[in-house]
C-alpha cells in the first residue's frame, strides 16, 4: 500500500497551486472584458443618428431616393444586426464579456433609425419630389420646351383662358427670339430638389435683381432656375392670383419673363397688358380699389325752428268777470 508522498500534508495528492491532482496545470479564470462588437454597435447607431442623414438626403434629392433611402437607414440597420451579434456572443461567453446594455442600446437606436428615416422617406421625400416634378418643374419646362421648339399647344398649356386669347403665336415666336439673342436656347429645368436648390444658388445675381425690382408684383411671380445655351437664367413666371380655372396645368399663368444674371428683363407679353390680365381675369381693367360708401348728399334748407310748446302753468290766474252793463 503506497503512502501519500508527505503524510504531514493530506492535500498533497492534489497537487500543488497551478496543478491539477495528476500533475497538470489547471487554466487560472480569465478578466473580464467589454465586447468589442457591442461598442461598434453602439458607436455606429450615433453616427447614424447624427451624421448619415446629411450625404443621404444629398444623394435623396439628388433624384435617386434609393440610394439616399439606403445611406440615411442603412447605418441604423448595421448597427442593430452588429447588437444582435454582441448579445449573441456575450450570452455564450461565460461570463468572460460584458457589455450587454451598450449592444442593446445600439439595436434600439438603430431600428428606431431605420424605422424612422423609412417612414420620412416614404411619407414626406417621394411625395414631395414627385409633387415637384408633376405640378411645378413639369408644367414650367414643358412650357418653356414647346415655346422653343415653335410648338404652340404646348406653350400654351398653362395660360388663363384671357392671357391664351391675348398672346398669339406670333409673341410666343418672337419672344423666344428675343431670349436667345441674350441667353441661347433653353435646354431644360433641374428635376430634383437638390439641383434646384444648386441652380438657385448659382443664379444669385440674378435672383437678387429680381427681389429688388417690383415689390409690390412679387406675390403673383414665381422665379424658376432654368438652363440656356449660354448659361442659366432665372424663368420669371407671373399668375393670375384671381383665376380659379389653373389654365390646363394648374398653374393660372399671364406671362413669363426671362431675367439675366446682368439684371435685363425680356417679356413675351407686356407688364402693363399682363397686369390688365392679372387683374381683370377676363382681359378687363384693374378694378377699382374698394373705397368707403357714397357721402351725405346736399343738405335741405330747413325752415324756422319750431319752438317747443309752453307746458301749462300750475295755478291758474283768476278770471276777471264780464262788466254788468248799466241800466
């Protein structure tokens, strides 16, 4: 029968620290970290939240919303599949990594990201692009497209019932003359809401000469940043604010004007005759401004002043009797 190598100590046949009762070593329990995976979650949630929505709504209303859609929601959607996995991978660690609440943080920021930037994108951007384009930029460049291709109909889709009976297709010729003598042919409009913007930028001279001149006419012109051969130019076009019929297009349109970036106007009708229209909706004159109610007509002469009755007396004076004749 063997005896244990040092009878004074019972625990030597399990070994010493660092070893296990055969001989071998046994593995010491390890720190604890936190889960990389669950920071990177964490971390790409806020900058999802914070700064992907700029270059998105860039490339947004740049005209391809698919690709915005995928630059403002995708980091949200990264950040909630690199949570799952953090969470996935910390259950299994046995205790060795922590981080639990940033990976479910970042899921919760990144869904709500995602979920939310869907809702605007399909709820407000596509509408809003699409309204753009089919009752703004459309009308106003098909318009534009058939005055300088010499096609009639077309040019005259979004004139007032009064301002198509007042323009004829010899103005509409010879305007588009005019303006190509100054800015060349028109090639086009911006179709997204972020060309739009840029055009309106680069046109700032011009844009600036048109806030300055004709204030009082501002609320019935629209300026619209359009593309000539020689550069851009601002397309002015004026509405009718009293015409209910929207021309065909549903802009109730009297007139439109080029202006350069030197600030020179060129009209296809005149300002005064388009004003006319604008005013009367029918071809009529301005009508007169409202005034106060007809005056007091010429005064009657009067007659004397009546005086007022003597109201009776309260005692009565004594009666003087008849004289008795004499005998």
């Amino acid at each position: 029968m063997s005896q244990s190598p040092n009878p004074s100590n019972p625990y030597a046949q399990f070994g010493q620290p660092g070893q296990t009762g055969y001989g071998g070593d046994y593995l010491e329990p390890q720190q604890q970290r936190t889960s990389i995976t669950a920071v990177i979650s964490l971390v790409v949630s806020i900058v999802g939240c914070c700064v992907a929505w700029l270059p998105g709504f860039m490339v947004m209303f740049g005209g391809n919303p698919g690709a915005g859609a995928v630059i403002v929601g995708g980091p949200g959607a990264f950040a909630a599949i690199i949570g799952g996995l953090a969470v996935f991978f910390i259950s299994q660690s046995q205790g060795r990594l922590r981080g639990l609440g940033l990976a479910v943080t970042g899921i919760v920021l990144g869904l709500l990201q995602a979920v939310l930037w869907i809702f605007i994108i399909m709820t407000v951007v596509v509408p809003m692009t699409n309204g753009l384009n089919t009752h703004f930029v459309g009308p106003i460049d098909n318009t534009m497209m058939g005055i300088e291709k010499g096609d009639p109909k077309a040019a005259r889709a979004m004139l007032t019932p009064a301002a198509d009976k007042a323009i004829t297709d010899e103005m509409l010729a010879d305007f588009a003359t005019r303006y190509r003598a100054e800015v060349g042919a028109y090639t086009g409009a911006p179709h997204n809401m972020w060309d739009l913007i840029k055009r309106y930028m680069q046109l700032g001279q011009a844009m600036q000469g048109f806030q300055n001149g004709g204030r009082g006419r501002q609320q019935s012109l629209i300026p619209f940043p359009g593309e000539f051969a020689k550069g851009g130019a601002v397309v002015v076009i004026q509405i009718d604010p009293n015409d209910r019929s929207g021309g065909n297009k549903g802009i109730p349109v009297v007139n439109i004007g080029i202006m350069t970036n030197d600030g020179k106007q060129i009209w296809l009708m005149d300002r005064a005759a388009a004003d006319a229209l604008s005013g009367g909706g029918a071809g009529g004159p301005l009508p007169p401004p409202p005034g106060p109610g007809p005056g007091p007509g010429p005064r009657t002469p009067r007659g004397p002043r009546r005086q007022p009755p003597t109201p009776p007396s309260d005692t009565t004076p004594p009666s003087t009797p008849a004289p008795t004749p004499s005998p």
